[in-house]
C-alpha cells in the first residue's frame, strides 16, 4: 500500500509494502536524469514499468503484469510534466500542479490543498491510513543523481 505526493518541488512516498499481511520497507520513488518516478500498486511490475520508460518508452515493449496485479507509475518531469501510467503505454497526463496517488491519496491531496509540503503530505496520510507507513523518502530535481 502507498501514498505519494508530489507538491511541484518535492516527491515524497511512505516506505511501507505488504505481501499476504506482512509489513516490508521498500523504496517507492526515484530519479532518472530529468525524471522523478513514484511507483503504487503491484512493485514488481511497477518496476519494470520504470525500466521500460528508462529504456526509452517503446510502446510494444510495455510490460504485462503477471495475472491480475497491476503497478502504476508517477512520472514527475523536470519541465513540470505529470504523467500517470497505468495499464498501457500511454499516460494520463495530470495539469494540476500538485498530485497524490496510492491508498492514502485521499489526505495527502487535502495536506497539500491546506499548504502542507509532500512530505508533510505523506506524514499526515500515514496518520490516518492504515496501509501506509514504515517512514518517508523524498526527492527533487536538485538532489545529487543516486
């Protein structure tokens, strides 16, 4: 389960992960050059839906998940550009300056509309959401490349 929020300078996501019921810590977003990507949903196949856009996006190379377990993607440009992937090679593209995603997108959306940053975005989600947690990562376009 997830919560990420992107506040037009800052990605941040809870770090927390569920498999049968039991409680991981995982890391949620990371950075391409110019790209910052959230993952939600299924990590395995969040993951190589980050590898495929790395790669270049090549539309008959989008990953199948495997059965009914679906990722998605944030892929938060550095020109400002949301995009959301789902279930095909081509995107949602989000225009609001702000997004959240995941179960607990719900309170991070109303944090940010209060004037809370990501982060704090996050934090409050984790509060009320119980499939969120296990700490914070965050990122910007001004962090050094990992």
């Amino acid at each position: 389960m997830t919560v990420i929020a992107w506040d037009g300078k800052t990605l941040a996501a809870d770090k927390c992960a569920t498999v049968y019921g039991v409680k991981s810590t995982v890391t949620k977003i990371f950075r391409n050059g110019d790209i910052l990507v959230g993952l939600s949903g299924d990590y395995s196949h969040s993951l190589a839906m980050m590898e495929w856009l790395f790669d270049g996006r090549p539309r008959n190379e989008f990953p199948a998940p495997q059965g009914d377990n679906w990722g998605y993607m944030l892929a938060i440009h550095r020109s400002g550009k949301i995009e959301r992937y789902e279930h095909s090679p081509y995107p949602f593209v989000i225009e609001d300056a702000q997004h959240a995603n995941g179960s607990g997108k719900e309170f991070a959306t109303c944090a940010m509309y209060l004037g809370k940053t990501a982060a704090q975005a996050v934090a409050i989600a984790c509060v009320f959401c119980a499939d969120c947690g296990m700490g914070i990562d965050t990122l910007t376009f001004d962090d050094p490349p990992a």
